[in-house]
C-alpha cells in the first residue's frame, strides 16, 4: 500500500449524471450500513411493541424530511409514497404475525418488506418497478430504528460514494458544496433527479473498490469523474474551473426561464431528451419547447413481458400530460447495438452496432412494432404527439412504417377505437439517410449526432480512447448541414436531438449549418438558450 505522502492519483470514470464540480475528503456509504443487525427474540410482545415504535420513528423522520423539502414536488411525492406505506397496515401484517410465531422484530419485518420489494421490482408497470427501491429504503429505515441507530448526520461537503442511494438518504444531506459518485444507479434515477434539481454534482457507473474514506477528491460532473488524492496542481486547476463554472451556471440560468433567442432576434426551439415520464417530473414543461425525443427503450427494459398496448398507451398519455399541451416526438423501440433487450435482440452478433437494431429489429418484429404503433395512434388523440422511427438507412424502411402505422390507424377506426394518425418522422443517424435525405419519406427529421458521428467516422461512440475522432468533424457538420437545407428547402422541421445539441461549445457551429431547433439533456437547456443567446448570423 502506498505511504500517506506518496499516494497514487487515482481517476475513476463513470457517466456523468448531475453537472458541476464539486472537491471534499472521500465518504463511503456501504449499502445496507446500519439495517444488518440481528437482534434474538424478546418476548411477542416486547418485539411488536419494538416495531411498532420503530416505525412510529421512521414516520416521523419521514415527516422531518418532508418539512425540509419545501415546495420540492418531486422529493414530496416521494416521502408520501413511503409515509403512505408505512401507514398501511397490509405491509406489517405478516411480519406482526410472524413475530406472534415466535419471531425476532427486525428479521420479521425484513423477511415482510423483502417479499414487498421483488412484487414490486417484477411489476409490469414502470412505475411501480421504479418505486422497489423506495420500498426497500423505507425497509432500511425502520430496521435502523429497531437497532437503535440515530440517524447518521451525513456530512454535505464530501464526495459521498456509494453503490446506490436511495433518494431519502439523499434529501437527509444538508448539501454544501459536496457531491455524489454512484457505483450503480442510473442518470434517470430519482436520486439523479433530485441531484440535477438540487445542484448537487452526481456521477454514476463509478467503480468505488479500493476507495478509502477521507482521502481528497475531486467530482467532475460534467466529465463524469472521480479523481482520489489530486496531485497539487491538478486540484488548483480544478478550483480554478469549478469558480469559474458556476458563474458561468449562474449566469445561464437567467436564460432558463425565457424562450431561446438568437442575438438577430430569431426564435430557436430548445427542446428536451427523456428516457420515461419521470425525468419530466421535476422539469418546469414551460422552461421547453416541447419534449424532443422519447427514448422507448425504457419500457422494454429489465422485465418479464414486453409492455402491452395499454401499458405503453398510459405512458405515452401521462408523457403528453406532463408536457402541457407542448409536441412530444416519441421514438419507435430502437433496441440493439448499446442497448440490448433479453427476448427481443439478438445475442451473440458480431457488430451490435452494424447489426438488427432499431427499425431493422422492428420490422423483423412486425407483432411487437405493430403494438407500440398502435398505442402511438391511441395516444395521438390526447395531445400533439409525433412518432418518429430510428437507424433508418434506406427508403424502403420509412415505406414499410408508414403502412405499418397506416394499418394499425385503420384496424382501430375499424374497431371504433379513437385513435389519430400522428406525423412520422425519421432519425437521420446512419450518413446513408443523410447523403441521399431527399429520398426518404418522412413528415419531419431529426439528426441523432451520436450515431451520425459514430457510423461517419468509423468510430465507436462508447470508446473512450477514440474520442479524438468521435467528435463533430467538418464530414459530420456537412452532413448536418445537408439534411438542414433540406428541410428548410422542403418546409419539414429539422431538429438535433443527439448530445451535440446539448454541449455549448457546438451551439453556433449547429445554428450556423442551418439548426432551428435543438433537443438536449434537461440539464443542458439553460446553456443551450444562452449559447443561442450569443449567436448571430452575421459574421
Ligand atoms: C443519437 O444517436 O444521437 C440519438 C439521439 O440516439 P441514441 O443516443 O439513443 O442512439
Ligand atoms: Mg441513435
């Protein structure tokens, strides 16, 4: 092991999932820290008087948590959900029974809680699945209770690093300039959102092994690393970019708030990515333009059956509610390449990426496609809704969805089901649709820059080594550039919806190959208005 004044500069990368930069010593929170002791049973009495008021502790630590909030929505649908639950008496039942057999409180309520949360996480519905880990949260919180543990004052100004955090736990930090590095966990969680929310720099997919408590750290949150014991130089570097970071944040989020204007006076559309309603929950739907790309893939995701009709029509309707009367551009399943589903890709290709993926499975899968396209043509009559189809490379594809669509809008007129044919668009992500654009028939486009750039430089978007080339080169730009003259040439909207749009250094370079409109991360928006605030057509 290294000495104290000889310690290795250690860099973890993981995915960036809550920007800005944060530096604190290093505290590890171990999963389950505090829920794992075993008590012997007392007498049935003594137990069901000791759970009782464990979770009478845990409510009102929840209470607490719920006043601290303040006009949080989000963090206080979340408290409720657990407030409600430990409330209903269904959930202690059988572990008030089991202690009437004989049974310790902690490995009752446990053994009660556990079975609750595999219901939950093997739901058909999205949003109960999403809501397994609350449960198991509000589990951890009365078993520390019933051990007799405070709860632990987390300090807000480390860089917490832990395998999951359940979004409690995150709301329990008195934040102050700290930051968050998730071994698990995922940009879309509620922990994610709560941190985007809050401020609070947040990287996931970090390996923590090997990471000892109180070392120094920096938490790069847009670059999404950890790096352990800086080297004096490197952490004067970063100091330097993390003041000079959040005044620039500072002054972006005075944009946030007003529609994207070019210093010329022209109106550019700025709207947002999601990957499933909740990501919409803590966004103001007035701060957008509209939600720019639906990634569906989030619902074939982790589970038994693929979603039913009614099932994606609840949440394509709820995306539409959530969006306030603002278009919504649902993508068709683009399963395959980075983003396998079990059942429906193909295992074992060669080149996922060059092989059955997006509209290519989907065509393959005409009884799964034909599901979602309905579902699409039902949700349409609640809201403008466009559909738009991914990785399409040659003509014929977009010919084939738009019967597909056609059919399934005439079945349910047929059927006397309400339903709307929505416009469909395509996904201008593979150079052959961008080369021969004119070609393609689709009501609408929008470029995916991180396939674009991937298939035109030959260089993979998850290769980090390669990221030299991986990037907008003057062969992607006029390939941009080409599909915006089109559009403007045909009167058919043109957006971006690959990470490109997002990052403010490209912003001009978009707007100058002709963009109008630009769909990004939901963190990005702020930055976006005010690099288009920049911006003017005159040299
Ligand atoms: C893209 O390729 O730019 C895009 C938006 O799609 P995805 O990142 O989901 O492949
Ligand atoms: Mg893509």
């Amino acid at each position: 092991m290294a000495t104290d004044d000889a310690r290795p500069v250690t860099v973890r990368r993981g995915r960036p999932a809550a920007p800005g930069l944060a530096s604190g010593p290093l505290r590890r929170l171990d999963e389950g820290d505090g829920a794992t002791s075993a008590r012997d049973a007392g007498p049935p009495e003594r137990e069901a008087a000791d759970l009782r008021d464990a979770m009478a502790a845990a409510a009102a630590d929840l209470a607490d948590l719920t006043a601290a909030a303040g006009d949080d929505a989000d963090a206080e649908g979340m408290l409720a959900f657990q407030l409600a639950l430990l409330e209903d008496e269904a959930l202690s039942e059988p572990a008030f029974a089991a202690i009437a057999a004989g049974a310790p409180a902690d490995a009752a309520f446990r053994a009660a809680l556990d079975a609750q949360v595999a219901d939950y996480a093997a739901a058909e519905d999205a949003y109960f699945r999403a809501r397994a880990a609350d449960l198991a949260d509000l589990r951890d919180r009365v078993l520390r209770r019933l051990a007799g543990e405070a709860e632990e004052a987390i300090p807000g100004d480390a860089i917490l690093v832990a395998r999951d955090l359940p979004p409690s736990r995150f709301l329990a930090v008195a934040w102050a300039g700290g930051g968050l590095a998730l071994g698990r966990g995922s940009t879309t969680s509620h922990v994610a959102i709560l941190a985007r929310a809050r401020g609070v720099p947040m990287v996931v997919g970090v390996d923590a092994d090997g990471l000892e408590d109180g070392r120094p750290a920096l938490l790069d949150g847009e670059a999404g690393t950890l790096v352990v014991e800086p080297d004096p130089a490197a952490a004067a570097a970063f100091a330097a970019r993390r003041a000079e970071s959040d005044g620039r944040r500072a002054r972006e989020e005075t944009f946030l708030a007003r529609p994207a204007v070019t210093a010329d006076g022209e109106r550019v559309r700025v709207l947002i990515n999601i990957a499933g309603p909740e990501e919409l929950a803590g966004i103001d739907p007035a701060h957008t333009d509209g939600v720019g790309l639906v990634r569906t893939e989030f619902l074939f995701d982790g589970r038994h059956h693929l979603p039913d009709e009614e099932e994606q029509l609840a949440v394509y309707r709820r995306i539409l509610d959530l969006a306030g009367g603002r278009p919504v551009t649902v993508r068709t399943l683009d399963a395959g390449g980075d983003k396998p589903v079990p059942g429906l890709t193909r295992p074992g290709e060669s080149n996922p990426f060059l092989g059955v993926r997006g509209v290519r499975l989907s065509l393959r899968r005409p009884e799964v496609f034909t599901v979602q396209l309905r579902a699409l043509a039902r949700a349409a009559t609640a809201g403008p809704l466009k559909v738009m189809v991914p990785m399409v490379s040659v003509p014929e594809e977009m010919e084939r969805c738009r019967a597909l669509l056609d059919a399934a809008v005439a079945d349910l007129a047929a059927a006397g089901v309400p339903a709307a044919r929505p416009p469909l668009g395509m996904m201008v992500e593979v150079p052959a649709a961008a080369l021969a654009v004119a070609a393609f028939p689709a009501d609408f486009y929008s470029i995916g820059s991180n396939d674009l750039i991937q298939y035109t430089m030959a260089a993979s978007r998850d290769e980090p080594e390669l990221a030299d080339l991986a990037r907008p080169t003057a062969a992607v730009m006029e390939l941009i550039a080409r599909v915006a003259v089109h559009g403007a040439a045909t009167g058919r909207e043109v957006s971006l919806c690959g990470d490109l749009a997002g990052e403010r250094e490209h912003v001009a370079d978009l707007l100058a190959a002709g963009l109008r409109t630009l769909s990004v991360t939901p963190t990005a928006v702020a930055a976006v208005k005010a690099a288009v605030a920049g911006w003017s057509a005159r040299p």
